[in-house]
C-alpha cells in the first residue's frame, strides 16, 4: 500500500469519526434548546392562566385547548376501604 493511500484512509477515518462527534454535540444540543424552549413556553402559559384566575376570571371563560382547569381538593384523601 502506498503512503499516499495510507494517509486518505486514516483522513477518511478521523474524518469521520470528527464529523460523527461533531454531529451528535450539535444533535443534543438542538435537542436540548427546543427543550427549554416548550418549557418556557409552558410556564408563561400557566403564569398567563395564574394570573387571569386571581384577577377573578372564572375558570369556564380561559378558553385554551392545550390546559384543563380542575378543582384541588383540599381535605385529606380519601381511603377506598
């Protein structure tokens, strides 16, 4: 084998391996943003809610398809025996 074909297959190896790496970092940490970001999300939605309930907003008129309001029961639980 010559040293020229030697030194593409150990360029084609590390290259690989690099970009695989490479690849996975920035996979993860896409993931991760999009995450945090639904997240975020999330929580300014419940504060927006949070916030509409103690202004005196009943809870039938925040019409959102992606909540449910249910009443917290506030008495000790119940035994089903």
């Amino acid at each position: 084998m010559k040293l020229v074909d030697k030194f593409s297959v150990w360029f084609v190896v590390i290259t690989s391996l690099v970009l695989m790496g490479g690849g996975l970092i920035v996979f993860r940490s896409v993931q991760h943003e999009i995450d945090q970001e639904a997240i975020r999300r999330i929580k300014s939605n419940l504060d927006n809610i949070a916030q509409q309930l103690k202004e005196g907003k009943k809870p039938e008129t925040l019409a959102s398809d992606h909540v449910e309001i249910k009443e917290k029961l506030t008495g000790p639980p119940r035994s089903s025996t």
